[in-house]
C-alpha cells in the first residue's frame, strides 16, 4: 500500500509520529493508500529547512525566479493528464473536470512568470531640497499555505508561485484526504530548477495547523477551507503576530430575472450547481427566480435534467459527475437534505440513497433539485457543498437583492438577465466579493484576484493576482539626503519637505 510521506528539504520523509490516515478513492470506497500525519516536530523541521534556504532563494534575481516559474508552465502543461489522473483519483471529479482545475492552476504560474515587472518600485526625487523618496516591495520569509480537498492542486497553486516568485519560500499543509497532488506538485518544481528546501510539504491534520500558526519563523499563513476553520486560523495567527489571509465558506446564488434566457440560465445552473458534485466554494447552491412564473418555468426544465445527470467515476468520459469525497461528507449531505424536507422543502429530485453498479462501496449522492426552500431552512442558511440546489422564489428583484446582502456569506453571485441597468445595479449593490452578469461561476482569471467578503474571507488581501504580491511581501519606503556641506542645525519641529 502506498505511503505518501512529507517533503522536508528535499526529501521523502515519514516523519517521527508513526501516525498514518487513510486515503480513499472515493468512487469505489476502496483505500488506495496511506499518508504520514506530522504534528510539531515535522513542521519544525519544514519551517527551518524553509528557513535555511530563504537568503539565497531571496537574493536570487526575480527574472531568475521567473524562469522557473515558465519552466513550471511547460512542465504542467506538458504532464496536465497526469495531474489530472492524481486528483480524480483521491477526489472523485471527473477527469475533464481535473483538467480544468489544471488550467485554472496555470493562469496563477502565468502570472507568477511576469513577477520582474510587478516587483519593481517607486522612485520620487526632490520630494524635498535634496531629498529623494523611493518605495519597494520586500519579501517576508519563510510562508505557509494550508489547503483544501477541493482543489488539491489549483489551490495550492494560487498560493505558491506568488509566494516562490516574490522570494519568500514555503510550507505547505495540503489536505490529508487527498494528499498526494502536493506531493506532485514538488515534483513539477523539482524538474522546473526549484532548489531544496524552497518548498517543503508537510501531511497531518489539526496538530500540525496549530504548529504552523505558532511557530514564530513563519510570516504568514494563506487558508482556504470552511468559515468555522478559517475564522480559528485568522484569529490564532493574527495573536501570533502574522500575516493572515483565510477564505472560508460560501452559499452563493443566482438571481435569474423573468427576462433572462431560461435556456442558458438552466444550464449555467446544471454545470455550477452539480459541478465536481458541488464540492466548490464558488458552486451555485440557491437558484433565485424573480416571480412565481418564473420559477415554474425554471423548475419545469430543471426537473429533468437534474434526474439525468450521468453520474459516474473519472474513467468514465460520459461522465458529468463523480462522487463526492468521503462517506462522511456523504452521510452529512443526505441529512441536510432529510432536514430541508423535514422543515417544509419540496423534494423533486432526491439523490439519497443512490448507488452505481460495480462501484457499490463508493461514496455517491445523487443530484438533489429542492423546490420553495425559504431563509428560515438549514439547507438555505448552511454550506451544504455537495450536489444540491435549492430554489427559494422571489417575489421582486429587491427582495432577491436583500436576500443575498442579508447572507452570512458574500464569496460568489450570479444574475442572469438581458437588462443592462439590473445588471449595472446588481454590480454595485450586491454586497459579495465576485459577481457574475450572465456568468454562473464568476472566479477571476489569474491576473484579478479572488476573495470573497463577509464570512466568506478574514484578512484584506486576495488569493492571487496582483492582491497576493501584497500580501506575500512588505513595502519598505526610504527618504534619502545626501551631505552638501551646508549646516543649517538641529531641527525640532515635525519635518516637512519644504
């Protein structure tokens, strides 16, 4: 049985807990093999590796740093399939669906390649009688990344080549369910010229957060996960005296007015509502229909299609979806359904219970249509993040707009209308982080950034693009004057540059 191990200046290690998890694939329930749990020892010995090779990794020129970035693109790019295999194979989505995780990783190492040009400074002279002012960017130290496993791979990747390309090195804890796409993507890093120590990976659960969170010669943390989570991650680290950014959970709607097309509308809401079985921060989980009409007509045509999503593992090329990650998360999503029946839902099309032939052990949940869900119900006001949309109708576009701005979370929205002055309205009132006008999964392209508002995301910076290189570095501003000769004595007053 395979044992993924941690990664600790350039070297396999199993570490010295003997503590072992788990891994399964997720569509025949099957373990495929067991990853190596560090706790406070592991992490120390990733961190000062991390630490040890911070001067010269620091010191090496951006464009330097960049030409590993662009040889980490070709490699990807090269090798895309197999990264795309090692993540259906621990998370379960469908195999086009990992490619597209794989292409959306490298718009973040595309950026990540142009880093000589966004390092560079500020320069103003004569602010005052011989004095000149610069600014410039510096970089932190060693930084840690904590992922999820929703994205094994493109997570991680949002975070480090900003944060490799910037100078700093890193730790990464990426999720222990499926563990073995980090464990890859030092591999790529190795083959693109990144030296030992640079990056170090560390497997575990709790106990080895806690560490990162602690240990005094990490700078800052970057978490993506639930809110529970990432509010404990930003409120520790901060205490800590770090840099934090935490990106947790999300319940994000589309508002579909009755002018939208209905056609388009139903299949933005298929692909981001049973996309990788709704395991993503920016799936559509609440339809809005603006009027019972509406709504009727929506449910009508979404009825069918939901009960005909092809359900099927990641060998399988028809497939639309594959299961979900563990039988945990299963059991959890068949009991948020039962208590949104149970409080009053329609139920039209009911995924529990649902089994695929030859793959019986797997952890499957079919797609799951609830209809009249009101704000009051659990399955409206929790991140259920499995293969469930919820209709809540909307008897105005106010009161749909009230709805979303009243969320606890503000990570991603949606409008579907032909009407250029909703959608210009909907842009600037709407109280989230990304929004979509006709777009069903608004996530930026690599050069914006992500981020979500509310309890959606802690800390004031986006997860890549140009909002991580302020997060993954300092900005240091020195005024300078150079002796003239002249002396014109002590000054006691408050400088002024005149």
């Amino acid at each position: 049985m395979t044992l993924i191990s941690h990664i600790i200046n350039g070297q396999e290690t199993s570490g010295d807990t003997g503590l072992r998890q788990p891994v399964y694939n997720p569509a025949t329930g099957e373990v495929s093999g067991h990853v190596a749990l560090g706790e406070t020892r592991e992490v120390d010995a990733a961190v000062r590796a991390a630490e040890a090779a911070f001067p010269a990794w620091s010191a090496t020129p951006p464009a330097k740093r960049a030409a590993i970035m662009f040889n980490l693109r070709r490699i990807m790019q090269t090798r895309a399939d197999e990264i795309a295999r090692t993540i259906s194979a621990e998370h379960g989505k469908t195999h086009d669906d990992a490619l597209g995780e794989v292409t959306r990783a490298l718009e973040v190492v595309e950026f990540a390649c142009g880093i000589a040009d966004k390092l560079k400074g500020d320069f103003s002279r004569d602010v005052g009688p011989g004095i000149d002012s610069c600014a410039e960017r510096q970089t932190l130290g060693v930084v840690a990344g904590i992922t999820p496993f929703n994205f094994p791979s493109m997570v991680p990747l949002w975070m480090i080549p900003m944060a490799l390309a910037c100078g700093n090195t890193f730790v990464l804890k990426p999720s222990e369910r499926d563990p073995s796409s980090a464990n890859l993507i030092f591999d790529l890093l190795r083959e693109a010229g990144l030296p030992d120590g640079v990056l170090n990976i560390v497997h575990g659960g709790k106990a080895a957060v806690d560490a990162l969170l602690d240990h005094p010669v990490v700078q800052a943390v970057s978490f993506v996960g639930s809110t529970p989570i990432a509010r404990y991650i930003y409120t520790r680290g901060c205490a800590a005296g770090k840099r934090v950014q935490a990106l947790g959970g999300a319940k994000n709607h589309m508002i579909i007015l009755p002018d939208a097309d209905l056609d388009q509308a139903v299949d933005a809401l298929m692909g981001a509502g049973f996309g990788s079985a709704g395991e993503r921060c920016m799936a559509i989980s609440v339809a809005v229909p603006v009027g019972e009409e509406t709504a009727d007509r929506l449910v009508e045509k979404l009825t069918p299609k939901v009960a005909a999503l092809n359900i099927g593992p990641p060998s399988d090329p028809e497939a639309e979806m594959g299961p979900v990650i563990t039988a945990e998360a299963k059991e959890r999503i068949e009991s948020l359904i039962s208590a949104g029946e149970a409080e009053g839902a329609q139920v039209l099309v009911d995924g529990r219970g649902y089994k695929l032939q030859g793959y019986e052990g797997g952890f499957w949940v079919g797609g799951t249509l609830l209809d009249r869900v009101t704000e009051d119900m659990t399955v409206y006001r929790e991140e259920i993040f499995g293969p469930v949309l919820s209709v809540l109708r909307a008897p105005s576009y106010d009161h749909a707009v009230d709805l979303i701005n009243k969320h606890q979370y503000g990570n991603g929205t949606a409008l579907f209308t032909r009407d250029g002055d909703a959608a210009r309205d909907f842009a600037r009132r709407i109280q989230v982080g990304m929004v979509g006008i006709n777009v069903p999964i608004p996530v930026p392209v690599g050069y914006h950034s992500f981020g979500g508002w509310k309890q959606s995301s802690f800390g004031g910076h986006g997860i890549y693009g140009p909002e991580a290189i302020h997060f993954y570095t300092r900005l240091k501003t020195v005024t300078s004057r150079w002796p003239t000769g002249i002396r014109a004595g002590a000054e006691f007053n408050f400088p002024t540059m005149e």
